[in-house]
C-alpha cells in the first residue's frame, strides 16, 4: 500500500500539470473551480452512503472492509482536493460537511444542509459527535431506536412494541384480505342462486319447450324422440341458411328435402307413442345428412347468429299468438255456441206453437208473497239459466218456498218460456218475463239507453269501419261486448221498480253454480246497507282504483281509491232501504256523468261500486267463490266449500275455451238425454 508521502507528491504532480496547463486563461481555472465546489459535497456523501447501515448489511461490512482501508481512501481523496482548492476552501468544506454527523438520506433530510453551506468565509462550529447521536435519537420515530455502529455509522432496531404493532397490522390486513374474499364468494353465490331461480321460472313455451340440454329427470315429458326430431329441424334450417349464403346450393335443397321429410314423419304427435315407425330411419337420414353440413359449412359465429335469430322470431310469433289469443278469447266471449243457438230456436218456435192455455206457469199467487225467498235472474242464454234453477232447487231444503224471476229479452223470451214449461223446478215458483215490454224502461228516463241513441256512441259500437281487429288492439275489445249495451245488464239498477211489492230479493248472475241452501242469506243482519257482497279485495288486488279513473276530480273527491270492491253475482238487495237511499237516483246521477266514458269504462261493476259505495255489507268469503272463469289456481276445498261459485271471467263453462278443472261442477246439473239437447248436440 503506497505510503502518504507517495500520495501527496502524486497530488503534487497533478496539481503542478494543472497549473501548468491553466496558464493560457484564468476563467478556465473559474469553471474549474465551480465544478469541484458542486461534486465535491456530493462525492462525499456517495462515498458515506456507500457505507452506510440504509444500504449494506453493519456486519458483513466489517467482515470485508476495515476502519484502516476507509480512513486510507478518505485521506487519498483529501489529498486529490487539496491539491486543486486552497486552504480556505477546503477548510470550508470540512467545517460544513462535520455538522453531518453519520451520513444517511434520512439524516441528510432532516438537517436541511441547503441552508449549511456557507462561503462567504463565516466559520461555524459543528456539534459534537455525542450531541449527533442524542440528536438522531431524538428525530427517531416512537419505538425506534438508532445503533451506532464502528466507524460512526448507525442503524435502525425496532422496540418489541414496535414488532408487536407490526405483528398486529400485518394479522389485521390478512383477516381483511381474508373477509374481502369471504365476501366475493358470499356475492358470486348469490348471484348463481339467483340466475338458477331465474332459470327456473322461466316461461317455457316462450324460449321453446323442447332442448337437447334438457336432463330427462328435470322434465315431466319423456317423449325424447319427439324433442330430437324438433332439434333436428331446427339445425337443418340453421344448415340451410348458411349453405345458401355460401353457395352451397345443393346442400340446401338436401337439407330443405329432408326437413319436409322430418315434417311428414312428426306430423302433429307431441309425444312418442304419436309417431308412426318410418321415424327412426327419418331421424337417421337427418343425422347423416346434419353430419355432412356440419363438415361443408359450419362456422360457429354463423351458427350462433342463425340460432339467436331464430330465437328472436320465435319470441315475436310467441307475443303475436298472445295477442291473437286474447282478441280470439275476446270473441269467443261474446257468442253464443251453435248448440244453444240450436236450443234456443228450437223451443222458441215450440213455444209459440202451443195455445195460450199452456204457456202459463202454475202457483203465480206466490210472486208477490214477500213471505217466500225470491231470486232475480236476467239472462239471455237458456242453458245458463237452466243450470242456475235447477242448482238452486236441487240443494234447496224447501224448494216450494223459493220463487224464481226470470227476465229476458224478445228474442229468447219464447224459448225460457218453453224451457221450463217441460222442465218445471219441481215445487218451486217461476215466472219469465220480457225486458222489451218493461215500457217505464225508456230513453226518457234510463240514462243508458238514452246514451246508446247519441251518435257518439253509435259511432264507438256500430261505425262500420270501426276496427275490430288485432291491430285496433285487443284490450278495448272486451267493452264492446254486446253484454254492456244489453239492458238485462243494467236492469239490476231497477230491481224495486221490476218487483215493487218485494222487500228482499236475492239476485244471481246466469254464470253461477248454487252448492248449497241459500235462504241463510235472508237471515243475514246487513246493519241498514242496501247491498250484502262478498268483499274480492286482497293486499292490493281489485280495489277501487282498479275500476275507476282517480284521474277525474268527480271520482277522487267522492271515493277512497283504497276502498276495497265487492262482486255482482250473488247479491242480497234490502229493497225497502233501497227505495230509502235512492239508489236508482244515484245510479242515474253517475251514469250520466259518464257519458264521454271519462270516469270509468262500460260496465256494471264500476257503477255498482260508485252507486253502493258505503252502503254495502261484506258477507262471509264461504257464500261466494270467483274467478272460474280466468283463475286456473282456485283452492279445490274453497270450491267444495262455497255455497255459489262464480264463472266470472271469459272461460265461461259452456264454451270450448273453458277450464276443464271447473266445468264438471256446472255440466252435473244438465239433462243431457233430454230431448231438445241430444237434438241439438250439446255433449259432454
């Protein structure tokens, strides 16, 4: 190792050449001078840093390096300096770069040295190596504490405060991390329980009954031969279309050949005992043949893209069908099936063939006896009325004190004549009388028909070129049925002026099944109301907002929209309050005010409930059960229950539209080896 002597005549030589060499100008020397005034600092506080505990480890430090090599290199570099700066300088830069202390970033931030350097030539006093130390104490976060290594150098040692801390932190964060994932799985089970639930309530004959993914346990239908051949034909059309688009032109027609095949062989079977035995070598065919296109022309993007729309198409029939349903459910609803017509006509030509002798009925001195129990029955279908008597008197337990009232119109008037004339209620009372010949019934004084004479009304229901199609829409069907123009519908608003020597009267719709004895509903307190109902109001469900226009201020200042409904079908009228409360007048007063059709829509519910309001007494649930007619989830043991039971809706039992489920409640009480129905084919 070269001695100090060696090293400062080296120093001397190169501070000599340099001086040689800055002869030619003194502002080199100026540059000069600058530049080691900048690096000089710095290459003291890299070469500290080297060293230093931040970067490399105290103890392999002294394992490799000695205190001798770095005092060696300090005074080397010392000797470099001084032969380039002055005494002045130098001594400037030591006295400066001493307040340092042991050199570290951390300590080199925190004494602000920007503000140290100083060469103007005031001389400062650095602290003490002792007072360095307790200064770095001091400047030591909490639970920290500085080691002063060999050399000067110091090194950070946590407290066991500060690694139980740390300890803590870190079991902190990974219980977090560990709740954080608990939670994400928490959510993405959620999520696929609530797709599984979607997936199950999803509408079948809407997205397509019949799938290949289908497992055969999940589904009631086993017909796996009928659901292959569908899916077999939808992948031929899939093919077909895309051969076409790339000029596969005999492909298509293969394809197009054998989806008729396939159509022939499936015919209408929806299940496999349907099909006849060519269908296996159809299927067949049509597997080859799918084998083949899938090698010519598949292209899974192509293939998603037919099926997608195909989908599509099938949802756009699916709406179409409902809607086509609705408006055909609609019609349906308000004709009359050939069978009763023939039934009707029938007896009507019978009846007018018998002399006037024989078109009376017997015991016409009880209809006046407000001793006896009196039902009020307007209809205009002979069969419908037949059931509603002859239910009636059959679960009646003293049939002779029961009258029944019947009223009809001109044209089916002979026939119910007819009807019971050869089919008399055994020793029940019954009169039938026509609504054409209730003369007091006339514009002049009934609202409605004076409304149906207004042109505006005329224009509604009978224009000729009124659109009654599906493109008018199907919802405003429904209130041109003939039913709301028919004054047999309204006549119920005019129950005491049909019988005015009654002071309690039972009505009944012709679309009611009667199960049990009904003269309980004469002993029934009604607290002064006028009306006795079954309530049909659920949470929500049929209160009067759902009939009435809460829009228009005449509705929502008279009635609570909460209020809840009440059914038409089986009524117990008090007519002596009736006539008290004016009722008939009441009626009047709203129906005119709806004449534009502004507070409710035609019918005569929305102006029961206006017209009853407040004056209505709910009966037991048990008296009357509804929605036959629309309800396929009514309770069996409700029905069983029931004392009448109602086929309220478009399902009515004598229609082919009705639910199977309820129609053996109303066909048991029909003579179907009667003459007149075997003659018109009015079957099971």
């Amino acid at each position: 190792m070269p001695g100090p002597t060696m090293a400062i005549k080296r120093g001397n030589s190169i501070s000599g050449v340099r001086r040689n060499n800055g002869g030619g100008g003194s502002w080199m020397s100026l540059v000069v001078l600058v530049l080691f005034l900048v690096l000089a600092p710095v290459g003291f506080f890299v070469g500290y840093r080297v060293y230093s505990t931040d970067s490399i480890d105290q103890d392999e430090l002294s394992a490799t390096i000695s205190k001798q090599d770095v005092d060696w290199r300090a005074r080397l570099a010392l000797m470099h300096v001084r032969s380039i700066f002055s005494k002045k300088v130098i001594d400037i830069i030591k006295a400066n770069t001493d307040d340092l202390g042991p050199l570290s970033f951390d300590s080199f931030r925190k004494n602000n040295l920007s503000a140290s350097w100083k060469f103007s030539g005031q001389e400062d006093v650095g602290p003490t190596p002792t007072e360095i130390v307790e200064t770095n104490k001091k400047q030591t976060p909490d639970g920290k504490e500085e080691k002063i290594l060999d050399g000067g150098h110091s090194q950070s040692v946590d407290t066991p405060a500060k690694l139980a801390r740390r300890q803590l932190r870190d079991k902190r964060r990974e219980t977090r991390a560990a709740d954080l994932v608990k939670k994400d799985d928490d959510v993405i089970i959620k999520l696929e329980n609530a797709a599984i639930e979607r997936s199950k309530s999803v509408d079948s004959a809407v997205l397509g009954k019949y799938s290949i993914w289908r497992k055969e346990n999940d589904n009631d239908n086993t017909d796996t031969t009928v659901r292959l051949v569908r899916d077999q034909i939808i992948m031929a059309r899939v093919y077909k279309s895309i051969a076409i688009m790339k000029n596969k032109t005999q492909l298509a027609r293969e394809l197009q050949n054998q989806i008729k095949e396939s159509h022939k062989a499936l015919g209408d079977a929806a299940a496999d005992a349907d099909l006849t035995r060519s269908v296996p070598e159809k299927m067949k065919l049509m597997g080859q043949l799918l084998s083949k296109a899938k090698d010519e022309v598949y292209d899974c993007k192509l293939v998603t893209g037919k099926l997608r729309a195909m989908l599509q198409s099938a949802d756009e029939q699916v709406r179409s069908l409902k809607k086509q349903s609705t408006f055909l459910s609609q019609l349906a609803a308000k004709t009359i099936p050939n069978g009763i017509h023939c039934l009707s006509m029938r007896l009507t030509i019978d009846y007018y063939l018998l002399p006037l002798e024989k078109r009376k009925f017997p015991r016409s001195e009880n209809l006046e006896n407000p001793n006896l129990y009196h039902y009020a029955l307007f209809s205009d279908n002979v069969l419908a009325a037949s059931v509603v008597v002859n239910s009636t008197i059959m679960n009646a337990k003293e049939p002779e004190k029961h009258v029944f009232h019947l009223v009809s119109d001109k044209l089916n008037f002979g026939a119910m004549n007819m009807w019971f004339l050869l089919n008399p209620p055994g020793k029940a009372t019954i009169h039938v009388e026509n609504v054409d010949e209730f003369k007091w019934l006339n514009s002049s004084y009934c609202p409605v028909l004076r409304q149906l004479e207004s042109s505006a009304m005329k224009e509604y229901y009978f224009k000729s070129d009124h659109q009654t199609t599906l493109s008018a829409g199907s919802s405003n069907l429904k209130y041109r049925n003939p039913k709301y123009l028919s004054m047999l519908n309204h006549l119920r608003f005019y129950l005491p002026q049909v019988y005015p020597k009654l002071n309690k009267i039972l009505f009944l719709d012709d679309d009611i099944v009667v199960q049990k004895d009904l003269t309980g509903l004469w002993k029934v307190d009604l607290k002064g109301n006028v009306n006795g109902a079954v309530e049909t109001c659920g949470e929500s469900f049929h209160r009067f907002d759902k009939y009435l226009n809460f829009s228009n201020p005449n509705i929502a200042r008279n009635f609570d929209p909460n209020a809840c409904g009440w059914a038409y079908g089986m009524n117990v009228f008090d007519l002596d309050v009736w006539k008290k409360k004016d009722i008939t007048g009441i009626y009047h007063k709203w129906q005119n005010m709806n004449e534009d059709r502004v507070l409710w829509k035609l019918g005569t519910l929305p102006p029961g409930l206006m017209t009853f309001y407040g004056l209505t007494h709910p009966l037991e649930k048990s008296w009357h059960v509804l929605g036959l007619g629309y309800n396929p989830s009514i309770d069996k043991n409700d029905i069983d229950k029931a004392a009448v039971i109602h086929y309220n809706g478009n399902m009515k039992p004598w229609l082919e539209l009705a639910m199977t489920r309820y129609r053996s409640y109303w066909i048991k009480y029909i003579k179907f080896d009667h003459p007149y129905i075997r003659g018109c084919k009015l079957g099971q």
